[in-house]
C-alpha cells in the first residue's frame, strides 16, 4: 500500500491576492471554518463596513451573533489584532475570528487574554495549504487558541480580584479621612489594596494594624521582628501579657491575646462586633470605619505606656 506524503505549499502560490483570492474563497467555502471550529457559521458576507473601515468577512453563528472574520496571509502583526478588536466593538459582534499564516507568540497570548476579560469569544486560527503528491492544494485551518471554559474561569477571577482591590483601596481612603481627624497613627500612609493598613507602633517589629475582612474588621498589634527573631517576637508578647489585666482595663473592652503557636509573629487584637466588611454596601462603611478608628485610638492609649517599658 502506497502512502503520499503531505507537502505544504507557498499561500501565495495558492491565492495570489489576500481580499479577491483567499477572502473570496473563505466566503464560497464557510463551512471548512465552521468544521474546525465546532460552529455552524453562516450568511458570510466579504467586505462589510464598520464606519470606515470594512470588515473582510461577516457572518453569524447558530445562535443569531455576528461573527467578524479578519484574514491575513502573513505573520500576524499588532495592526492586523487592532483592526480585530475594533471591529468587534463597532460591530458588536459576538465571535471574532482572526486567520493568519502565522501566529506570534505575543498574540497568541493576546487573544487569550482577551478571551479572560470580554464578552465576546475570539479565535486564532492557522491557515496553512498542503497536497499530497501531484493532487491540487487544499486549505489546512488549525485553531491555535479560542474561548473556554478556563479561560472564563480565569477572567471571572481576575474581574473580581480587580473589583476587590478597588473596594478596599477606597474603604481605606474614607477610613484614613475619619482617622486622621481623631489621631495621627496613620495620618502619614495612604490607601492600600491589601486586606490591611499599618504604621509603627515605636519600637521596631511592632506595629499597630487596620484589618477589614468582607464582612469583618478588627484592629490590632503586631509583633514581628523579621526572620529569626521568633523568641524575641515571644518575649515581647509575654512581657505585654504580664500587663494584660491593667492593658485590658485600660482599652475597655475584651483583647484577643494570640502568641501564635508555630508562627513566627503574636498578635493583640480587637475584633468589631458585627458583620460589616467591605463587601458589604458603602452606606454602612461609616459607622464601622468610626468604630475601628475608636478602637485603634484606644489600643494605642492602652498600649502605649508598655510598649514604651520594653527594652530595645
């Protein structure tokens, strides 16, 4: 039994012309594209304009969407992925499809990302022309990368770890305008992003912290002198803790007293009663940002004179 072999063949011996050789084509012959994509394309239509450009191909997929297809017979180029983008927001459309003869790395990883943070589903497909001994060309379309469930998965992430950070930069800018009118602890530290804001309590690896959680809050001191230093962390706890009924009286409510078996670091802290975090509505933010700012004031009030006693 005789087996050919395949050879590819120059795109440009194939189709001489990108727009009246291979866009014509793909127009007459839609369903190659829709096989290798598992999509039922249809009513595909060549040079359609999108203000004042036109698209190569426009088309719809079986559940009514427009679907944009830009070709290029060459190494895919950033002009080629602008146009992509462009006429996928004027268009609206829902599928974008981008053909070329040779995909970058970087747009590749470009149209991945673009699959993680838009609505609408974008493919990379190689165009490639191949014949097995003397037989006439035919067209070999690969897909290089589309939408998928974990690149959904991935966006979902990123838009909410994104939206994360903006809620809580902004809770602590509202928090640091309510604190700076009662102390000056934080007044010299903006916003973060982190769960939690800090400032040196006046003696190296102590620090006094803001901590908002979702739907919680709670102020605190830290005690970390950095790596190696667990048994001075340990005996600057105990030293405070030996104060802990008179520190206790002082703040005026109950401390959590954490020396924080196997770590590293111990911590005094002062939870916030009820459930208000930065997730919950902004209306609601006020009255919890005014209770962690009281609670700071007092913590450093009950502390102070103590951390003032420890030696260096």
């Amino acid at each position: 039994m005789s087996i050919g072999k395949i050879e590819r063949v120059p795109l440009r011996q194939v189709w001489k012309h990108e727009a009246q050789g291979f866009t014509t084509w793909l127009e007459q012959n839609i369903d190659v594209l829709s096989n290798t994509l598992d999509l039922a394309l249809s009513n595909a239509e060549r040079e359609q304009n999108a203000g004042d450009f036109s698209v190569d191909i426009v088309a719809e997929d079986q559940s009514g969407n427009t679907v944009i297809i830009e070709n290029q017979l060459e190494k895919s180029n950033h002009d080629h992925l602008g146009k992509l983008i462009t006429y996928t927001s004027m268009l609206e459309a829902g599928v974008a499809i981008w053909i070329v003869a040779e995909p970058r790395p970087e747009h590749v990883r470009a149209v991945s990302w673009l699959n993680e943070g838009t609505s609408a589903a974008f493919y990379l497909v190689k165009v490639e022309a191949v014949r097995i001994g003397d037989s006439a060309p035919a067209p070999l379309l690969t897909l290089i990368v589309g939408p998928s469930e974990e690149t959904a998965d991935v966006g979902t992430t990123k838009r909410q770890l994104v939206e994360r950070h903006h809620l809580r930069k902004h809770f602590w800018s509202l928090l640091l305008e309510r604190a700076r009118k009662r102390t000056k602890l934080h007044a010299a530290i903006g916003p973060s992003t982190e769960g939690w804001v800090s400032v040196t309590a006046g003696r190296a690896g102590l620090t006094y912290v803001y901590v908002v959680a979702q739907h919680g809050a709670r102020v605190e001191l830290y005690i970390d002198r950095g790596k190696g230093a667990e048994a001075d962390n340990a005996a600057i706890f105990d030293a405070l803790c030996g104060e802990r009924e008179q520190i206790g009286n002082a703040f005026g409510s109950a401390l959590g007293w954490e020396r924080l078996e196997g770590r590293r670091a111990c911590r005094i802290r002062f939870d916030l009663p009820g459930q208000v975090g930065y997730k919950d509505p902004e209306e609601d933010w006020p009255q919890v940002q005014d209770a962690m700012v009281d609670a700071m004031v007092r913590l450093d009030a009950a502390l102070r004179p103590h951390i003032g006693a420890l030696g260096a």
